[in-house]
C-alpha cells in the first residue's frame, strides 16, 4: 500500500498550466424523490482562480458540493474533475483525484477527540504510508502555514477561538498539497477583522502554492475582496458567473438584490472612504 500511494502521490504533482479548466459540471441534475434540487447545472473552474459561489439559502449550494465530492449521487449530468468523468473513473483513478482535493466543511468540522496535530496528520494517514516523525514534521509545517502558534498543535478543538478552528481547518485541508480547495462559507462566524484575514490568508495561499479555491460563501467582503469570479445560482442552475463587474451590471432580481442592495451600497462608501 505505501508504495502504491507514494507513486501515485508523485504522479499528480504535475502543476498544469494556468486558466487550464480542472473542474467542470454539465447538465446536472441532483434530486431527493420528487424534489428536483438542481436541474441541468453547468459549472466550470479553472486553476488558479477563486471561484465565490453564491445563492439564497436553501438554493442548493451545499447540495452541489457534496455531489461534486461524491457524497451525494447525481440523476444525471457529468462531473469531470482534472479531465476524469469521475462517474467513469476506476478506483486508482478515484484516488488520485481524492488526493488532490482538500475541503473546509462550514464550522471546521474537526475531531474533537483530536488535537490539532492529529487532525491534520488525518488525510495523511488515509492516503499515505509515512513515518510519524515524518508525520509530526508535516504537519507542522501545515500548521505553521496557516498562522497559527506552534503550541496551537498541541491544542484540542475546544481550546480554540473559531478563528483558529478555521486556521486548523484549512491546514487540514492543505494537508495533501492539493489543487483545488473546497471552501464552505469559511468566515461564517468569523467577526469582520478575523473574516478580513482569513481572505487574505487564502488570496496568499493561491499565490504562493497555485491553489483553485472554490468558495460557498454568503460573505460580500470575501466576493469583493478575493474572488476572481463569483457564480450565482438560482432556479436550480447557475443563473450568472462572471466578475464583480458582471454581478454589478447583472438586470436578475436576486443578484441586483444582493450585489447592489443597501449592505453593497455599504460596503462600496466604506471602500471609498477607505482610499480617501
């Protein structure tokens, strides 16, 4: 098993060539007995972008993650992730595609029964067959990535703030090295400084590794601030995707709401006095 996922580990390191699509979706459908969730959806990603994706609540942007991610099954439609249609792919072929995704589920989702250190060291135990001191090396270095203290390591769950939680939650992601983040309204429950930094820590982390976020998020600072195109979804598909330009000019009901309404109105004078 360990060399085995020590080949394959060393076969996905390839870093692609920027603006190459390493996620698409076409026409699909997600639905639970009669209720239609999603209906012929069509998505793409491409490396190194931020995709911020948006909806009301109850639209479905979770449900389209966890299909994405396999944890929810489609009725129809394809999903290919790195050019692999994953409904074709065969079980190494899976593995490889698992090991290059890190996800942040809303609220961190981390052991509890585990300290920081052992979270992280999670994925690395599932896939990879590695040494503990090894192990401990790793994950600190994650951990130290994301900006927290080093005694944070030693630390349970309970003992952090949620920003840390946060923090601890994306080295776990980062685990892997992976190519793509999946990202679950990440500042939820972060106040507006900690909110600030978290989007700064992952505008840094896709400059400095070459990370694809793709970001659920309801935060119009994180939109404004990192995202380099934001997809909106609505009537059970992807209504519009394009800049911040674009949803500002967009003439659809919700997204005028959203971008142009009084909190957007807010957020561009405090922009504005803040260049003054």
């Amino acid at each position: 098993m360990g060399s085995r996922t020590n080949t394959i580990h060393a076969e996905i390191q390839d870093p692609g060539s920027k603006g190459e699509v390493l996620l698409s979706v076409r026409d699909l459908t997600v639905a639970f007995g009669d209720n239609v969730i999603l209906d012929k959806l069509s998505l793409e990603i491409r490396r190194g972008e931020i995709l911020g994706f948006v909806g009301a609540s109850g639209s479905g942007k979770s449900v389209l993650l966890r299909t994405i991610l396999g944890l929810i099954r489609k009725q129809s439609g394809t999903i290919r992730l790195f050019g692999v249609d994953l409904e074709k792919a065969n079980e190494l072929e899976r593995l490889r595609i698992d090991m290059r995704l890190g996800v942040l589920f809303q609220h961190g989702a981390l052991f509890s029964a585990l300290t920081v250190l052992e979270n992280v060291q999670v994925p690395m135990r599932e896939y990879l067959d590695l040494p503990r001191k090894l192990m401990d090396e790793l994950a600190r270095l994650k951990i130290d990535l994301v900006g927290l203290p080093p005694d944070a390591a030693d630390k349970y769950p309970s003992e952090l703030s949620g920003g840390m939680i946060k923090r601890a939650a994306l080295a776990r992601a980062l685990a892997l090295d992976p190519d793509i983040v999946f990202l679950d309204e990440p500042t939820s429950g972060l106040d507006p400084i900690g909110a600030a930094e978290f989007d700064e820590l992952v505008a840094k982390m896709r400059d400095t590794m070459g990370l694809t976020v793709y970001m659920v998020t309801h935060d119009l600072d994180s939109l404004f601030s990192v995202c380099d195109r934001v997809a909106v979804l609505g009537n059970k598909k992807v209504l519009v995707e394009g800049t911040i330009d674009d949803m500002l000019k967009s003439d659809e009901p919700w997204v005028k709401s959203y971008f142009r309404g009084k909190r957007a109105r807010q957020l561009d004078l405090a922009a504005r006095v803040e260049m003054e």
